[in-house]
C-alpha cells in the first residue's frame, strides 16, 4: 500500500484525493478540460476555450522543460561535489529554486560523515529570522520524517491534508523552535542496498499547493543526490584509508631507519678497526652496498606517498643539466661497475639551463641510470645522450637490456609495475622508480615517454624539460657545496649525542672520538638538560622521538640558554618529511639529517663549524 494512500485512511478519507499517475501535462489538460465547459454553445467560445487550454498545456509543457533542465544541471553539480555538506548545500538550494518554495531542508545519517555538516537548510526572506538561529530551530516534523524514512518513499501533503493529521504529526502552527508547516513535500536519500540515508523536505510553496510535477521533480533529484552521497562516503572512506597508509609508511620509514642507522656506523668502525683486512673489508663493502639500497627503499616509498599527496616542495633555480647528470653519474657508477657494464656520455655542445629543483632532477636521472643498470645483463651497454630540440632540452638513456613487453609499456610508470615478474625477483626493487621519474618530471613541467621493440631488444627513455630561455651562465647560478670530506674532519669539540636508541648513540660516538671529539651520550630527553649543564657541549645530535622531553623540546631550551646560543644543533632522526625539516629549523636546529647518517655531509658539516668557531653560527642545512 502507498504511504500516501495510508495517510488517507489515517485521516479517514475526508478530503478528496486524485490518486491517478498523470504526466503533467495530461494532468494539466484533465484539469483544464472541466473548466473548458461552456454554458454557450457556440463554435466561437468553443474554440477560444480551446485555445486557452492549449495555451495553458503549453505554458505547463515548457515549465516542466525548464525544470528538466534546471534538474540537469544539479546533477552535473553533485558529480563533482565530494563531501556531504556540499551535496546537500546543493540539493536544498537546488529544490529551493526548482519548486519554488521558501523552506528547504536536507539531512542525512551517515557513519562516514562524522565531522561533517549532515543537516543543511535553505529559507528565502520569509524565513529570515529563523536563519539566524538554525543551531536551535527545526523544521519539518519527527513523525512524517520517520514515515518517509522508514518506508522509502516520496510524500506529498497539501496544507488541508496536514490539518487534517492527527494532533502532533505535523506543525501547521509556528512555536518558538519550529516554523509552521504549509504544505509538505519530501522524497527519501536511498543507499544502493535499499537502506535509508536520510531525506530532502520542502515546505510553503510560493505558488499554490505541490503537485504531482514537483513530486516527480524532487524523487529524480533526491535520487541523483543519493548517488552522490554515496559517492561521498566512499571518497571520505579512500582518504581516510590513505591516510592511514601515509602515518604507515612515514612510521615504518622511522622504524627502519632507526636500525640502519647503527648499521651503516658499525661499517665505518669496521674500516677503522681494520683498515688493511681484506676480510673485513669485502665484508663491510657488502653491507654498506645493501644498507645503501635499504635506504634507497625507504626513500621512495616516502617520495611515491609525498608526490600523490602534493607534500613535495619543489626548490626550483637555473640548473645546468650536465652537473645534474654528473652527480647521478657518480652516485650510480658502483653499479655500472659492478655489473661491468660500458656507459657512453655525449653531451651536448652548449651548456643547457632548465628551472629545476637539482636535487630532484638529479632524482629523476640517476633512477633511469639505475633502471637500466640493473635490467640489462652484465657486459652491456648504456648510453645516456643530452640534446638540444628547439626549447626543449632532450636526455636519453639507452640500453641493450632486457627490454619491454607492448603489453606493459603503457603501464611502465604505473606504481608498483615491474617490468621482471620472475620467481627469483634478480632485480629487487619495489617498482616504484619509474613512477617516481614521470611524477618528478611533470613536476619540473616536462614529459617522459619509454621505447621499446619488444624483450631482448633494449629499452630508450626519453625525458623533456623546457629550457630557460634566460638564464645565468656564471658558476654562482647553482650553488654548490664543497665536496664530501673537503672540510676539516678531525675536532676536538665537546659533543653530546641523545638518541634513545643506544646503538645509534654508541656506535655515533665511537666515529666522532676516532675523529678527536670529546662526546656524551644519553638516552632520554630528561637526563639531556643535567647532562649538558654539566658536560657544557659545543655541539648537540638530538634524537626527535625521545622518552620524556623530545628532541623540539630540548632544541628550544638550548637555544633559549645564553650558554648555546652558539652551539651547533644537529637533528638525526627517522623522521624525514618537508614538515619534519621545517618543525626542526623553526626549533631552532641549524641542520637536519635523516637516519642513516650520511657521514661524510656530517663531518663535513662538523669541520665547517669547527673552522668557524667561536661565536659563529652557520646557516641552515638541509
């Protein structure tokens, strides 16, 4: 049974009811047709009735038109709303609009918008007073609303009918907290699985009572509109989980980190332990190799995650290609050489300048170098060419390697594809450099595309970067630091080191005595402040996540301390984000590292402040 038809026999079938399924227009012509009854017969007035009522049909014929589309464009609007209380900022002033009417209220139940706006309400200048206090008044009523709710269906109440219903079912009179009700009209918001997520209702019309017209009208939104809440919810529930895998990975990295850390310190020990074992030296190769690749790992499920989520800042200036390639040349030649495999540089003839961040395009290069390196049998040949194409700098990196299925090439810098699917995984990787290449590169506002003639035939990608046109051809225009080791790298600087991890901290003060510094470590934030009172160092290495006082903490009271205002801060943490690095400097930290330590940029860092004691401080370092 119709919920309309129930609410008849609730009220007892004492108002006349018109329950027949018209189109608009036939119900308009219906109507029409009874008032074109004329007592004079004559053809004249016959055919001036007539007319009216076509005139009639076709004014109605073309309001409905325009609701249609009117209807039409709210949809396009909820197919691109992502968030509940737009949606239904929509759907009210949408409906508003439509009908015609001076109330408009949506609201939903929904798990997945906790925290969100779930109520939205539209009233015209009528209504104005009640705008101001929308926290407190309600609109509508709890027991047409739960009928609506509960059965699922659309329901349409002239004011009459609403008198009509028994005491307390509807407001027709105004209170303090509620407007009155005149004339009702509401359709249900419907999950997929036949569940109810709330409903849109209308109330005083502008002109005449709600018809079958607005009923059809409000049932197609409120439907259009349950898609889109759904929608929604799913959206909501995808970046929730995403997330969810961000704190994972940045976790995860910290946790890695924090046992590679000692690892990668340990290998230098051994180096200095035993300088002329080759035992011992072959092994610490070996392990400094797979730490590296460690770190590497981490790095790029870090990158891939900042990248989607928009985290990475781009540090852009002038760069010279070439010294971007020579430094990604550098940094993969141990595994050209390992794999014994013949690299060709060609150059172009001028020096050419892109707006780049040098780090990330150096990035960008020494990914497609360690790409090819790694899929092409040992004894190839890799070949990386840089060219000059009207504006556009063009680098190539060619191999004779394994080559690419058509198949996957589409696919190639999707995340998580590799292109060696076998059981040995020979390889490794996690399938995330190339993704990282195309997202980098369209970053810097160029292209990269991949060539391929099938398996065995070698692979070609090819890279675009626009070219400045303008640029600063002095050696100033890129900055460059000295090279690793340049710097003084014996000390005699008091350092104290504060690193829950007690192997990181140990293992970090052995190197740093080796070297000739006086060093102190500790292990919780709280013992940091006697610690330094008593020790006075000129040098602090701070963990971030420490028991007690953290390593912010600690960085804020050194500085605010006459006695460090000098001192160099140095934080060495697992924690590597751009929001890390600047929580750390607005600390008061002068340098940031991430964990494993890259010693050589430490004590590298420690001869620069050495050299520039006393009273000096240097720059931030990043």
């Amino acid at each position: 049974m119709q919920l309309r038809q129930r609410l008849q026999n609730l009220i007892g079938n004492t108002l006349g009811y018109c329950n027949a399924k018209q189109t608009p227009a036939v119900q308009a012509h219906s109507q029409l047709e009874g008032q074109a009854t004329c007592p004079d017969s004559t053809w004249e007035n016959r055919i001036q009735a007539r007319m009216a009522e076509l005139a009639r049909s076709e004014l109605a014929i073309r309001r409905w038109s325009g609701q249609l589309q009117e209807l039409s464009k709210l949809s396009a609007r909820l197919n691109t709303a992502h968030d509940v209380g737009s949606i239904l900022g929509v759907v009210v002033e949408g409906a508003r609009g439509i009908i015609g009417v001076h109330q408009a209220v949506a609201s939903v139940d929904l798990e997945a918008a906790e925290g969100q706006q779930t109520t939205c309400t539209s009233l015209s200048e009528k209504y104005a007073h009640w705008s101001q206090g929308q926290g407190q008044a309600r609109f509508g009523t709890d027991a047409l609303d739960g009928l609506v709710k509960n059965e699922n269906q659309t329901l349409r109440l002239a004011q009459a009918e609403l008198q009509a219903l028994p005491q307390g079912m509807a407001a027709t009179q105004e209170d303090e907290r509620r407007p009155a009700m005149r004339g009702w009209l509401a359709a249900p918001f419907v999950r997929s699985d036949g569940g109810n997520l709330g409903l849109v209702q209308l109330s005083d019309k502008t002109q005449g009572e709600f018809t079958e017209a607005d009923e059809m009208i409000l049932a197609q939104l409120a439907q259009t509109a349950s898609v889109a809440l759904e929608n929604a919810r799913l959206y909501q529930d995808l970046r929730d989980r995403d997330q969810r895998k961000d704190d994972f990975l940045a976790m995860l990295a910290h946790e890695l980190r924090n046992p590679l850390a000692p690892i990668r310190n340990a290998v230098q020990i051994l180096l200095l332990a035993h300088p002329n074992d080759d035992t011992v030296s072959q092994a610490r190769e070996v392990i400094g190799r797979q730490v590296t690749h460690l770190v590497r790992l981490v790095d790029d499920l870090l990158d891939v995650s900042r990248i989607t989520r928009g985290k990475i800042n781009l540090v852009k200036g002038p760069v010279e290609i070439s010294m971007a390639i020579a430094v990604a040349v550098e940094s993969c030649r141990p595994l050209l050489d390992e794999r014994r495999h013949t690299f060709e540089l060609n150059l172009a003839k001028d020096s050419l300048y892109v707006r780049a961040d040098l780090t990330r395009l150096t990035q960008v290069l020494l990914n497609l170098l360690n790409n090819a390196a790694k899929y092409t049998d040992a004894g190839g040949r890799i070949q990386l060419t840089v060219a000059r194409e009207d504006d556009t700098a063009v680098i190539r990196v060619r191999d004779n390697g394994t080559g690419i299925a058509p198949q996957v090439l589409p696919t190639i810098f999707d995340v998580f594809t590799q292109v060696d699917r076998t059981l040995d995984r020979a390889q490794g990787g996690l399938g995330l450099g190339l993704t990282l290449v195309r997202r980098l590169t369209e970053m810097h506002g160029g292209t990269v595309d991949a060539h391929s003639d099938g398996l065995g035939k070698g692979s070609t990608f090819t890279v675009r970067l626009p070219l400045l046109t303008e640029y600063r051809t002095q050696a100033s225009a890129v900055e460059t630091g000295p090279p690793p080791g340049a710097c003084l790298q014996e000390g005699n600087a008091r350092v104290l080191v504060v690193d829950d991890s007690s192997d990181s901290a140990e293992s970090l003060a052995v190197l740093l005595r080796g070297r000739g510094y006086q060093v102190r470590t500790v292990h919780d934030g709280n013992k940091a402040l006697p610690a330094a009172e008593e020790f006075r160092p000129e040098v602090f290495v701070l963990d971030i996540g420490l028991p007690g006082l953290d390593g912010f903490e600690l960085a804020r009271r050194f500085r605010m301390s006459a006695l460090y205002r000098d001192a160099l801060l140095i934080s060495l943490t697992g924690y590597g984000t751009e929001e890390d690095r600047r929580t750390c400097f607005q600390a008061g930290f002068d340098a940031h590292f991430v964990k494993p330590l890259d010693l050589n940029s430490f004590f590298s860092l420690l001869g620069s402040f050495e050299s520039m004691r006393p009273g000096r401080r240097i720059g931030k370092i990043t």
